[in-house]
C-alpha cells in the first residue's frame, strides 16, 4: 500500500468491489502506484485534519487529485467536499466526484460546493474503466495545480 | 321619449319611479278637485243669478199689481167718468185730487194724463217734459203696461194705461195713462245691485230688444240666447262683453224682462286661487314624497352596499368580511345569513387550507421517501451491477486462455445481462424523475428541435440510408429538455424500425386541430399490430422481441408522460411491416 507522503490519488470509496475496479483502471495506465484509498467519509477527513491516531495524518502531504463517491459510510461525501473546500490548505486540491447517483440535486449540490467534475460511474465496465483512467491522466498529466 | 339606461341603480329608480306616481296621482286629485270646486262654483252662481231674477221679478210683480188695483179704482171713480164724459168741462178739481190720491207725485211716476177718445188731453198733471205726445195708442183693457222707450237719449219710460168707461158695464169714452220714468245713475245701480250682492248685474229691459239698461246707462240688448223665457228661471251661459252667467225672466203680463248676470271670470277668479294654492301644497307632497322614497331606497341600498362590496371581496379571496345591518326586517336578516355564511365560507376555506397543508405534507414526505428510493436504486443497485460486470470482464481478460469455449460463451451472457439491466435501471430512473421534475415552461422553437434531434439520429445511424423530412412545425409552449426527451426517443424509435428499410423514411410534421397543434413521427419501418396499440406506451411494454429490435419498453412510456404533463395527447397508428405514425398534441406558445 501507497504512504501518505506519496500520495498523488486519494480514492475514497466504501465498496470494495469499486474500489478494486477503479485501481484495475488506473493500473491499466499505470497511474496505481501513488493510490491511496479511504474506505469512508470519517476515515478521508482523517487524511487531511485528523489528530494522527489513525497514522494517516501526514501535514503537507497534498494528493493532486480526489476521487470522491458521494453515498459514504460514517460521513457522506457531500459533507467531505464541504469540508475540504472550507479549508485553505485542502480548497485548491481538485475533487472529483465519481458516484453512482445520476440524481441532479446531488450534481448540482456537488458543484455548489466546489467539485471539480462529477462523473456517474457506468455499470459497463469498459465504460467506467475508460472514465476513471481518463480522468487519473487528465488530472495527473495534464492538469497543472497552482504552485 | 328616451328609454331609461338599464344600469340605473335601485337606489335612482325607486324614488324616480316613486316620485313620478305621486306626481301622477297628486295631479289627477288636484285635476279632479279643481273640477269639482269649479263646477260647484258654476252651479253656486247659476243658482244666485235665477234666485236674484225671480226676487226681481216677484217685487216688480206686486207694485205692478198694486198700481194696477190703483188704477182701477180711480177710472172706477165716478167723479173721473163725469169728468170725461163731460169732455174736461165739469168737476176738474175733483177728478185731479182723485188722481193725485191714486198716484202721488214721487217717483217713479212722473206724469198723469187723461184722455178722451177723441185723442184730446183731457188732464196732464205731473211734470209736462215726460207727456205723452201724441197720445199714446189705444189699450183695449185696464193695468196694461208699454215697453220702455228712450227718451232724450237718457230716459226710460214706460207707461201704464187703463179705459174709462161710461158706467160700470158702459162704453168706452177716455183713458187714463200713467207715465213711469226709470231711475238711471251710478247710485242706482250701486243701491240696486248692492242688494243682490255687489258682484251681481241687474239689467232690464224690453223682452223684445232695445232699450235695455243697466241701470247706469243705456246698454244694447244682451243676445237673444238670455233673453227667452222659459216656463221657470235658468241660468244660461253668453257672452256680452266677456263671458256671463245670466237667468232672465220677464215680469208677467208685462213686455218688461230682467236679467241677474254674474261675469264667469269672478264666479271663477276664487276657484282659481285655490287651483294656485293646492298646486303650491301638491308640489310640496311630491317635493316630500320624493325626498323620502330617496331616504327609503338610501335605506335599503345602502345595505345591499355593503352586502355587494363584502361578496366582491370574498369573490376576490378577502374571506374575513362582516357586514353590520342593524334591525329585524328582511335586510337585517339577510346581513346575518351573510354574515353567517362568510364565516362559513372562512371556516371551510381554513379547513380546506388546513388539509392541503396536510395533504401536502404528506406528498412531500411520499416524495422524499420515493426520491431516497431512487437514490438507492440509482446508486445500490448499479454498484454490485457494476462490480458483476467487471469482474466477469477481469476474468475473460485475465483468464481468458484457460477458460473452455462454453465458458467464454456464459461470461458472455452475463456481460450482455448485466449491459441490458443497467440500461433497464438508467431508463426506469429517467422515466420516474421526469415525474417528479418541475415543467420549466416557455416558448419550444419545435423545428429546430426536432432539426437538431434528427441530426444527432443521422449520426449515430452511421452509413445506413435513413431520410428524415421535416416539414416547418409550429412553436410549442412547454419544458424545452423534456420536449427533447420526447422527440429524442420517438426519432430514435421511428430510425431504430426502419433498420431493414432501405432507405428508412421518417416524416416529421403537422397539422392544426382547433387550439392544440397535432405533430406527427412518421415512419416506413416494421409497424406494429394495430390490436396492441393501447399497450405501445405502457411501461416495460414490448411489441417485438429482443432479438429483433432491441429496448427496454421505457421510451413511449416517457413520451407518454412528457406529452400528458404538457396537458396534451398521444396516440399512434400503423400495420404490421407497413409503417407506423405516432401523433402528439401541445398547446400552441401563443396561448397563455
């Protein structure tokens, strides 16, 4: 597993089964190796503004990307956006929201609140591979963070 | 006469109709009244002037009578008819005191004369200036009286003659003439009609004709109309001058006739005076009556006021209304019902606002639970959809060489199954939100919608012949994204049928149908049986098989529900391998 420090993707997905999908797709571009991932809204809040008990504390590490579900076990993603777009330190780090949900209050909530992109992860696994590698490229290689 | 405007108010139209009854009714009273005083005035002076002549007429008579009797003793006198019988030459002094005791010398007579029947005065006693001259004619019995005759222009006279005869039975040898003078002056008549009343006219005269007078002065003769005489006095109407009202009677056994005349003007002048006052008093009723029919109808307009003003409110959603109209009449009792049924009104109005609420409440929590249900199908069903639809393409790809044929063939399956379920779950959540979405209405250019459509239809038909026609279509008022929905699926239906056609043919078009506009998709393709049209638009409703033309029966469905929240209609015709054409109607973007 992936240390803190060299976090370049933050996956924060409850269902393991996703979770494995999506590193499978990222692998398959070979962007898996800087992944870590969050099993729920508590643990990715952790990350970022938790006291260290967890180990996963680590000030200054800044992943270059978020891959956000919204249906979150604990705290939902929604509130994690919030959470992290509030922050100074966390505001600027892009958050993708990666969901099942095509509902459109969740989108434009999502968007209210700073995501970056929202993307409605697709039951075709062809599909959903395509998605999530495209966006790990697009966020990694081609998008330049402020410095 | 201009007819009265139909908007007049009750509050004009009572006293109007009110003061002009009245108005009506005082005058034909007062028409009526004056009538009556008029005729009764009429009658009144009818009834003086027959009384006024036959008084007249009564006292002529019995001086008449007396001087008649007079004369007879005196040519009864034997004295008298010595003296004519001697031609004047013997007892002179007796005969002439014998006939100052039968007629002294004051008026009205003026002079006595004898005569034989020579035609010799015998005798002139009295004043000489009214002698007879020449000697009158001849009367053949005794107390006849003559007309009057003027004489020098101012007098009138009339004179009384009667035979003296030789012996009671004897001859007739002379006459005896009594010369009566008329008194003519002012003093006259004033002393004269002063009896009769001072308004009355007392005129005599000769039944014949002239002379007549009035007892002042000379006059003509009034019309032969007053002077008939009939068996007892009538008043009679003419003219002399102006208007009279006269009776006429002649004094019998005499040529001589008086007349009592009243003028109609004075008879009438009081009846006058009181038309003037009872008209004054008449258009003081009217003037209070008219004044209290207007306080009577402000009374009862001035509720239904009140009453018009608090139902316009309620009418315009104001319910809190109370009208206040004191009293026990049917207003009083109209204002309490109102009152009743607008707290009614109110009462029911807060019920019904109270239910609503409730009922809305209740929606709202349906909806929310319906919301979360989608959201957990939407998210929890497509998960593990997700993941068995991975993981059987991990294992084709990473297992794939050690894996039997049939193997490969059932991975297949399950990818193929698990492809179809998530279109399935994708399709039922866009047929359930579009449900629950709000209608953003406006005006639906539908020509470059559907343009638009048919584009994206083209492209993903690739190199297939597919001709789409679209004919100018009205605008249409509604939610744009859902319109597009609508088109969207029925395009991709008609392009989807027409697959085995070469090339397919879609028509889009129009026709008008009173206010709602018919747009129609029309297609060559496969058709369907017309005996199952009713179910083409049911949900999950299929008319051919998977194999053919693949779907998940949600399309029409949304179709449906897109076009009959837009308030309009959906049907389709067609035949089996013989085309197929889908009509729906909308409300024109003109309308409101």
């Amino acid at each position: 597993m992936t240390q803190p420090h060299e976090v370049e993707i933050l996956l924060v997905e409850d269902n393991p089964s996703d979770a494995e999908l999506t590193l499978r797709a990222l692998k398959q571009r070979n962007l898996a190796n800087q992944v870590f991932v969050c099993h729920d809204g508590a643990e990715a809040l952790e990350f970022f503004f938790g006291d260290g008990s967890h180990a996963l504390r680590e000030i200054g590490v800044v992943p270059k990307v978020i891959l956000l579900d919204l249906k979150l076990p604990k705290v939902d993603g929604l509130e994690v956006l919030r959470r992290l777009k509030e922050e100074a330190r966390t505001k600027s780090i892009p958050v993708v929201v990666l969901t099942s949900s095509r509902e459109e209050p969740d989108i434009a909530r999502a968007y209210r609140l700073g995501a970056n992109s929202y993307i409605v992860k697709p039951v075709d696994f062809e599909a959903f591979a395509r998605a999530v590698s495209d966006v790990g490229l697009y966020w990694l290689l081609l998008n330049h963070p402020p410095r | 006469m201009t007819r009265l405007p139909r908007d007049w108010s009750i509050e004009r139209k009572l006293p109007s109709f009110f003061s002009a009854l009245l108005l009506v009714v005082v005058l034909v009273m007062l028409g009526a009244a004056y009538q009556q005083v008029r005729t009764a005035a009429l009658t009144f002076a009818s009834e003086r002037v027959k009384r006024s002549t036959k008084e007249w007429v009564n006292a002529s008579l019995r001086s008449t009578a007396q001087q008649r009797t007079q004369l007879a003793t005196l040519v009864g006198d034997p004295g008298i008819r010595d003296f004519v019988a001697s031609k004047g030459t013997r007892g002179r002094d007796w005969a002439l005191a014998a006939m100052r005791r039968v007629a002294p010398d004051n008026a009205p007579n003026v002079a006595m004369e004898l005569w034989d029947t020579g035609g010799h005065r015998l005798v002139l006693r009295g004043d000489s200036a009214f002698a007879s001259d020449p000697a009158p004619l001849p009367a053949s019995d005794s107390g006849v009286v003559s007309p009057y005759r003027v004489q020098h222009d101012t007098l009138l006279l009339s004179d009384m003659q009667a035979v003296v005869r030789q012996g009671t039975e004897g001859a007739v040898i002379g006459r005896v003439v009594v010369i009566r003078r008329l008194n003519v002056s002012a003093v006259a008549r004033q002393t004269l009609t002063g009896i009769s009343g001072g308004d009355m006219s007392l005129l005599i005269g000769n039944a014949a004709g002239d002379p007549w007078t009035d007892l002042e002065k000379i006059i003509p003769a009034p019309p032969a109309a007053v002077r008939v005489v009939h068996d007892s006095a009538i008043a009679v109407s003419y003219e002399r001058g102006d208007a009279k009202i006269g009776a006429a009677a002649r004094i019998p056994g005499t040529p001589i006739m008086f007349i009592s005349e009243l003028s109609r003007r004075q008879v009438l002048a009081p009846t006058r005076v009181y038309l003037r006052r009872m008209s004054l008093i008449a258009a003081v009723i009217v003037l209070v009556g008219a004044l209290g029919a207007w306080w009577v109808s402000r009374r009862i307009t001035k509720p239904l006021r009140h009453l018009t003003t608090a139902a316009a409110a309620i009418a315009s959603g104001e319910l809190a209304q109370h009208v206040d109209i004191p009293g026990t009449d049917e207003l009083g009792r109209l204002g309490r019902s109102f009152n009743v049924m607008a707290s009614e009104v109110q009462r029911a109005r807060s019920n019904l606002e109270h239910q609503v609420a409730e009922r809305t409440q209740a929606l709202r929590e349906t909806n929310a639970e319906l919301e979360a249900f989608s959201y957990s199908v939407s998210h929890d069903l497509r998960a593990p959809l997700r993941a068995i639809h991975g993981f059987a393409r991990i294992l084709l790809e990473d297992h794939g060489a050690e894996l039997q044929p049939e193997a490969k063939r059932v991975l297949g399956v399950i990818d193929e199954n698990t492809r179809r379920m998530g279109q399935l779950i994708d399709d039922l959540l866009a047929f359930s939100r579009l449900g629950r979405k709000e209608l953003e209405t406006g005006r639906v250019d539908m020509t470059d919608l559907v343009r638009s459509v048919a584009d994206e239809v083209r492209r993903t038909a690739g190199d297939r012949p597919l001709e789409i026609t679209i004919g100018p279509l009205p605008p249409a008022r509604g939610d744009r994204d859902m319109l597009r929905q609508a088109v969207t699926n029925l395009l991709d239906n008609a392009a989807k049928f027409t697959r085995r056609r070469a090339p397919g043919q879609i028509e889009v078009g129009h026709r008008a149908d009173g206010a709602e506009t018919v747009y129609y998709v029309k297609d060559n393709g496969a058709g369907f049986d017309p005996r199952y049209a009713g179910k083409l638009f049911g949900v999950f409703q299929r008319l051919h098989r998977a194999e053919e033309f693949e779907g998940t029966g949600v399309g029409l469905a949304i179709v449906q529900r897109v076009v009959q929240r837009h308030g309009g209609r959906v049907w389709a015709e067609g035949q089996l391998e013989a085309g197929a054409t889908f009509f729906f109607t909308l409300r024109g973007a003109s309308d409101a």
